[in-house]
C-alpha cells in the first residue's frame, strides 16, 4: 500500500504493534522538510491490519487511507511532542470527582490557581448527588500542562482524570 506522510519516519510510531517496515528509499529528499509538500512512501502492513485500516477509513469517512494515516501519524507526533515539555499544546481536562470526598474541593481550587495562566476556561457539571463533571481548557507547555493533569488525578476523590491534547502550531492538513 501506499501512504503519504510528511515526515520521514513518523510513521513508525502511529500504528499498532506487529510488523511494519518503512522504504525510505522512496522518499524524496526535497519532500521531507515539515511544512508543506508531500512525500510518498510505501509501508509493509500485515495484511490482517490492512483491512482493519480500510474499515476505518470507511468507518470514519476518511478520503483516502492517506489521509487517515496523516491523522494517525500527526496525533502520535502531537501526544510525543507534549512528552517533551517545549512545545506548546492546547487541550482539556476532563474529570469525575466525588465533591464530598473531604478536602477535595480545596486541594483542586489550589492547584488550580498554582496553574496561572494556563486554564483558560473551566466548565462544572453537578452530574449526581456525589459527583461533578469538570472540564478544563488549558493551553501552555506541554510539561506543565501533563503536570496539572498529572497533579489533579492524584487528588483522593478524583475518579477520573483525562488530558486530550492537540497542538497550538500550525500544520498542514493532506
Ligand atoms: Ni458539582
């Protein structure tokens, strides 16, 4: 199969285990700058996995296995980069907390303020007598974003904490 990527490798990361190889053989050097162009290169799938790639992009109404494969490559590259701490992401928070469990509410509040300026918006939902729905906008480093997620999970009463993030930067779209 073919699929086009535009960066070299990136790939590598995006698929599911089992075996995978990747030609760079058949990139052109000239495409493999970040911005704009694309490369085409093939890949080795097993073929179990192929037709699991084709219900997808059936399944989500994706163009083209290109194009589904650039999403899968691009939000792998986007979860790495915000484990290295520089790059700026965009994102939410989302948690199910007990608001009775004791000091739980304060323990939040706090960290919630220690994080200035990176929770942009914050939306509370009473979903039951115990436990409320919170979801945090937040933008800034990558680090001190995972932290404040990291951080607010470990609070006792916290049952549920999950960062989804994308980037702030500008890509292209294939
Ligand atoms: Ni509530």
């Amino acid at each position: 199969m073919i699929l086009v990527a535009d960066r070299n490798g990136a790939a590598n990361n995006s698929l599911r285990g089992g075996r995978k190889s990747i030609n760079h053989t058949n990139m052109k050097k000239s495409n493999t700058n970040r911005s704009g162009g694309v490369a085409r290169l093939s890949v080795s799938l097993p073929t179990g996995l192929v037709a699991d790639l084709d219900e997808l992009v059936q399944a989500k109404g994706a163009a083209s296995r290109s194009g589904l494969v650039a999403d899968l490559v691009r939000e792998a590259v986007v979860e790495h980069q915000s484990r290295t701490g520089r790059q700026n992401v965009a994102g939410a928070i989302t948690m199910v907390y007990d608001h009775h469990a004791r000091n739980l509410q304060a323990k939040l509040t706090n960290l919630q303020h220690d994080a200035e300026g990176l929770i942009v918006s914050v939306m509370h939902v009473h979903l039951s007598h115990h436990d409320c729905l919170e979801v945090l906008a937040v933008r800034g480093a990558a680090g001190r974003v995972r932290k404040l997620a990291d951080q607010l999970a470990a609070v006792r009463g916290v049952k549920h904490a999950k960062l989804t993030i994308t980037t702030t930067e500008h890509q292209e779209t294939a």
